[in-house]
C-alpha cells in the first residue's frame, strides 16, 4: 500500500498512540520521518527511536515518553503543512507554540529542524507540524 502522505501518517500514529498509552509504535521510515523524530527527540518530547530494517522501506520504532503519573508528554501533533497546501514561513513568521512551550517542526535547506533552530540560525522553511 502506498502512502500519499507518510508524515501525517506518522503523526497519527504517534497521536493514537499517546492517547492509548502505548509504550512504542513504529511507523514508515523515511529521511523526513527520521528527522522529524530526530527533533522529537532531541526536544524531549520521546524518549527514543529505532531504525528496523524490514526489507523494504525500513520502520522507525518510536519509544513514547510519558510523566510519571502515567500522562502523555505529547498533548496534542498536528499536521501544517499538507500535500494539497503547502505552508511556507520566514524566520519572522514562525509561529511560537503555545507561547514558546511546544515546538514547530520545519524543513529547511539544512534539514528537519524546530522552530528554535531556525531562529538561532536565522532560516526558514516549510512548516511540518506543531508540538504541544
């Protein structure tokens, strides 16, 4: 089965499983859903990932992180930029996430970065999704 959109593919999955508790999922590999869990990652919002090679396309392992009272660290995934609509922001136009407490995932020419990053480097891209 192709995929027409594997990145909102990932983050429904991520989505569904923080909402049932899971502990990981795994989900397509691709060089944007690396880095998208790269920046998942090195922001703290899982603990981990796995690349599995399956002998095709290959499958990241997600490990979720939770609190320790059991709650999601990940409240809320959502897709920005889609496959019918593009959404491109500046340095100046990125959007602070719930004020500065969640994260922007974007695209750059240097790679799937956050929001931070791209402010401290002074580039823009093509917005992902936001993290809360």
């Amino acid at each position: 089965m192709s995929l027409s959109d594997p990145i909102a593919d990932m983050l429904t999955r991520i989505r569904n499983a923080a909402r049932i508790g899971r502990a990981d999922v795994n989900v397509h590999a691709s060089k944007v859903c690396r880095g998208v869990a790269q920046v998942l990652k090195e922001e703290g919002y899982i603990t981990d990932f796995d690349v599995i090679d399956d002998g095709h396309q290959g499958l990241l392992r997600i490990h979720m992180k939770y609190t320790p009272d059991g709650a999601s660290v990940i409240n809320s995934i959502e897709r920005v930029s889609k496959p019918g609509r593009r959404v491109y922001a500046g340095v100046d136009d990125l959007p602070r996430v719930l004020g500065g407490l969640g994260i922007s995932i974007v695209s750059t020419s240097r790679g799937v970065v956050s929001d931070r990053k791209c402010r401290k480097e002074n580039i823009g891209g093509e917005m992902i999704c936001t993290v809360s």
